[in-house]
C-alpha cells in the first residue's frame, strides 16, 4: 500500500526574519507591516533593537530583543539569529519594503537543491526625493542589477542564508561596530566555504533612505572605501567584486588622472584634452546607468550623474590610497629594527 503522496513531499523551509533597528521612525512601521503580510504560520520575525527603546505598540508577531548599548547591526543581526528558530535567516533592513513577492520567492529559492545564500537588490523606485537620494540608491540597484548570477559576497539589506551555515561560519565579525561591509565580508567567508551564493535581482525591495552630498562622502569613504581596501590588502582577492570590478578599478584610475590633471591645468593649459578623456572614459563605461538616471529622473538627474560618479569614484580612490599607506606603514614599522 503506498503512502499518502502528500505526507512525502518536503516542507519548506521556515523563514526567520531578523531586522535590526538602530533608528525608530516611521519608516520602520512601513518595513514591518511589509514583512508581516508575508509571513506564513511557521515564519518569524525578530526585531533587535540597538541600544535604544522600542515603541511599546510593536506587532504582536514580532518578537523584540532589546540590546542594553548600541553596538552595531553586526551584533544585533548575530543576536537575533542566536535566537532564530527557522531553516533560513532572512536579514533586512529597517528601512527598506519589501517586493510584495519577496518572501513567497525566497521560499522557492530556499528548496532548490544545494541551496546556500541568496541575496537580492533596491527597486528602480527609490522613495527619497532630491538628486543625491535619487543618484545614489539607483546606483546601488543597477550595480546589483548588472551582477545578477553567482556571486562571492553578499548583502543583508534584502539576504538570507541558510541558519546552520550561518553559525558554523561564526556569523558576522563582531569587529563591525557601525554598517560598514560586515555582511561582505561575511559572504567571503561563506564563498570561500564552498557555499553557492546567487544574487537574484529579482528579490527586491524599495529603500527609504534619504542621502544627503555629506552623507554619501563620509559612507563612501569610511563605511566603503577603507573597510572594502583592507578586505583586498588583507589578501582576500575574491573581494573584487561589485563596485570593486574591473570597470570600477578603471573609473577610479581615470577620476585620478582626471584630478591631476585639473591640478596641473593653469601651468600647463595642454592638458584640457587629456583632462576630457579622462573624465567621458568612465562615464562611457557607464552610460547605461546614465540611461537609467535618465529614464527615472529626467535629463537633471542624468547631468548631476556625470558629476556625482567622479566625486564617488574619487572618494573610493582616497579611500584605497589611505589604506595603501596605512598598510606600508605597518609593514616598515614591523621591519623596523
């Protein structure tokens, strides 16, 4: 006699979602009951607040964690999912929606055999107004969007990762006190493992962030630049991904060329063409995400795109040289009789 054919089939994964929250705004509500109307009976969601107090009207399905001191997303991710029950940690952030399908593909994704991590992207429909919020959410999501496949690193906007590979790997390094690559670094780690992880640009979510120019400057030099460049010195070299790419390494090198030369223009005026080529190169490389600034904020947000792509790709060129010297600095005072 055989068995009930639906007593064979596996059940799917359960889903624990972990969302730190180091900031308690109306954007969090709107995360929250994003993620609510997608969970299932067996799903969770675990709310870690960092260091400070919650509301006291939270969704009752949410089970709060309450860090005494702020110490970073690293941790609070770590901390709840010492406390997760499900097969898959599903990180995300605080201000962030998800897709209305998000979950409901995660769980398909999750039963595919073999399955590690996966991680997703930003929508093309950023919220926050204003030309630097629009330029610099949209370059995230192309960036994503143009490396869809197999991947080394990984994201925990939009991520997750099966729970027992996440814990014997250690988690994320506690070291990361503030949002600074941790969950990159993590997904070295986890590639280097032998673990298969997919960026699926269509996992998405829309971001609520709002950037300011000094904001973006400081992110893309304390909480990028320098964090990614140890990564790379500290003879990862699997960590040339994403921005880090050939294409990226070009544009940095051009943006540098394009700087000296600005400096040495009023002694040497012959150096206009030079100076040109050096700034259009990259912003070649790069035209379709010209395209999509085009195509999402008309032709203003494009133009402020041929500026703000050199200020970033400089920023990142600074941030790399300061750690290059940094390193040479150790390694002749290690030498150092």
């Amino acid at each position: 006699m055989s068995g009930n054919p639906e007593n064979s089939r596996p059940h799917p994964p359960t889903l624990s979602v972990v969302m730190p929250v180091g900031r308690w705004d109306a954007g969090v509500e709107e995360c929250l009951n994003a993620v609510l109307r997608q969970l299932s009976d067996d799903d969770e969601l675990i709310v870690v607040s960092d260091g400070l107090r919650p509301p006291d009207d939270l969704p009752p399905r949410a089970r709060l964690f309450q860090l005494p001191a702020r110490a970073g997303p690293a941790v609070a991710r770590n901390h709840g999912a010492s406390k997760a029950d499900g097969d898959v940690l599903f990180f995300v952030d605080a201000d962030i929606v998800l897709a209305e399908n998000c979950m409901a593909r995660l769980r398909r994704t999750s039963q595919t055999p073999g399955f590690a991590a996966v991680f997703g992207c930003y929508d093309d429909n950023p919220r926050a107004p204003g030309l630097v919020s629009q330029f610099r959410n949209l370059l995230h999501h192309f960036q994503h969007q143009r490396s869809a496949g197999p991947a080394s690193t990984f994201w925990t906007g939009c991520g997750a990762v099966r729970r027992d590979l996440f814990l014997d790997l250690g988690g994320f390094d506690n070291a990361y006190d503030r949002p600074a690559l941790e969950d990159v670094e993590f997904g070295l780690r986890l590639s280097a493992h032998g673990s298969q992880i997919t960026l699926d640009p269509e996992l998405s979510c829309t971001h609520l962030k709002h950037w300011t120019f000094a904001m973006m400057v400081k992110a893309d030099f304390w909480d990028r630049a320098l964090p990614w460049a140890r990564l790379i010195l500290g003879r990862r070299p699997n960590a040339w991904v994403l921005n880090a790419d050939i294409v990226g390494r070009v544009s940095v090198a051009s943006t540098g060329l394009l700087l000296l030369c600005l400096l040495l223009l009023p002694l040497h005026p012959g150096l206009l063409p030079l100076a040109l080529v050096a700034w259009t190169l990259p912003l070649g490389l790069h035209w379709r995400f010209l395209q999509l600034l085009q195509r999402r904020g008309g032709a203003r947000l494009a133009a402020a795109g041929t500026v703000l792509l050199p200020i970033h790709w400089a920023v990142g060129g600074f941030g790399f040289a300061f750690v290059c010297l940094e390193w040479l600095g150790h390694k002749i005072s290690r030498n150092s009789p």
